[in-house]
C-alpha cells in the first residue's frame, strides 16, 4: 500500500489539525512522505484559503517540521494553486494545480461548495445547461499548465455532489468529449493526475477523481498518476488509498507517481 500523500491542508488554510498534529499522525500510520500544499490565495473568496500575511509564517512552520521530524518522515512544503488564484510568493518544494471556480461574465462561480450553490450557478450563467457548465469548466482546466503543476489536481471536482444530488451525466458525449480534451491539453506537461479519495473521506462520494472512463483515458493515453487523500483532518490520511490502488491498477495502471 502508498504511504504518501502530497495533497494535505491544515488549519493555515481550511484544514481542522495543525501541521504538526498532521505530521505525527502520518508518522503513527507509518507514512514515508507527506506533502503540505495549502490553498494559495483568492482574493476573490477568502473563505478558504491561506491569508497573505500568514504564507511566510506557513513555510517557517513546515520547514521547521521537516528538521524536527527528519529521522521519521519525509516532510515537503507545497502549495495548491487554484488558477484563479494570485501567484505564491514564498519558496515551495511542489505545487498542485487545480480550478475551484468557473469565471463568467466576470463572477466566479465555486464548483464544490455545495451542490445547491452549484444548481444556482448553472441556471443563473448557464441557463440551466449543466452540460454547458461542464464544457466551460473543463475548458478551464485545460489552462492549468498556467499554475506551474508538478500535479494535477482533482480534474473533475464538479462531481462532487453527483453520487449523492446528481447533476451532470457523465455519460454525455458533449461531457465526455469535454473532459477528454482537457486530458489532452495537459498530457504535454508530463506531470501526474491525482487519483484523488478526498470526496470520499468526507462522506460526498464513494469512488474517487476521476471518474474511471477519465482515469482510463489518461492510463490510455501514457499518462501518469498519483494516489491523493486532499486531506482536511489528520483522520482522513490514507483514506480509501488501498481501493483507489486497486481501481487505478484494474484500469491499466503499472506504476504510482511520487515527489
């Protein structure tokens, strides 16, 4: 079983547990690396992201971490970059690049919220298409080499909800061809997608990002993956790694990427 995890948030962003209480919780489950990557800031939406005042303060944090704890675990300090986000200042060992928003008519529009704010956006900007949302959404992601990722993260997040309040079909060929040209436009960067148990922890979905006929489709086309747990509590480290393993190898995959 993967005991890394490079997609891990704290309470310096929207996490619940301090990085240290991260750290010995990962060391407890006999973990080999684990990666920070907190939320770069929106100025937009502050509700969950790192403040700029405290970024130097975050990096000061773990990288007092990776001495403290160097003989038990490998810490890196990373950070997630929405694209919609400011670029980072600071020094970060990794970054994540993901798309938390759909920006339209000059309103961004969160994605993974809820799902009833998501309906309100689709039938407020989209006039109720949410097959048209999804196109927008992932023609977005296709923009995501602009974050400087080492990762991909969590490529189809407005699935969020689907498992529980369905609201795209998956299984549209406008969705699909969407979502397909998305992994084609970030192929080239040659970094790994996230295969990503974060939804499932927190009790949204039962299968992870993304959904098996993309995850098939980036195996298909040479791409490369890693196991992510997009942690928000020290419970939630490793969740579901072992499932999510096993789906990715029955869908083709031979190896797992790492940092």
């Amino acid at each position: 079983m993967i005991k890394a995890d490079f997609h891990v948030h704290t309470n310096f962003c929207d996490g619940k547990n301090t990085p240290e209480e991260m750290v010995q919780a990962a060391i407890s489950l006999g973990m080999t690396s684990l990666g920070f990557s907190v939320h770069s800031y929106t100025e937009f939406d502050q509700s969950y992201c790192i403040k700029k005042e405290k970024v130097a303060a975050y990096i000061e944090e773990i990288n007092r971490l990776k001495e403290k704890y160097s003989s038990k675990i490998r810490i890196l300090c990373g950070i997630e970059r929405d694209l919609y986000a400011e670029t980072p200042e600071g020094c970060f060992d990794y970054t994540i690049g993901s798309l938390h928003y759909v920006k339209k008519n000059g309103v961004y529009y969160t994605v993974d919220e809820s799902a009833d704010r998501l309906r309100k956006a689709i039938d407020e900007a989209w006039q109720g298409s949410a097959v048209d949302f999804a196109k927008d959404y992932f023609a977005e992601a296709s923009r995501l080499g602009e974050t400087s990722p080492d990762i991909i993260g969590h490529l189809d997040l407005i699935t969020k909800f689907d498992e529980i309040e369905p609201i795209f079909d998956i299984t549209n060929p406008a969705y699909v061809a969407a979502a397909k040209k998305a992994v084609d436009a970030l192929l080239p960067l040659g970094v790994p997608f996230e295969i990503n148990t974060g939804a499932i922890s927190r009790g949204y979905r039962k299968t992870p990002y993304p959904a098996p006929f993309l995850l098939a489709y980036i195996l298909e086309k040479g791409g490369k993956v890693i196991l992510s747990g997009d942690v928000h509590a020290a419970s939630g480290l490793l969740c579901h790694f072992e499932e999510a393993e096993a789906l990715a190898r029955s869908l083709g995959a031979e190896a797992f990427e790492t940092l």
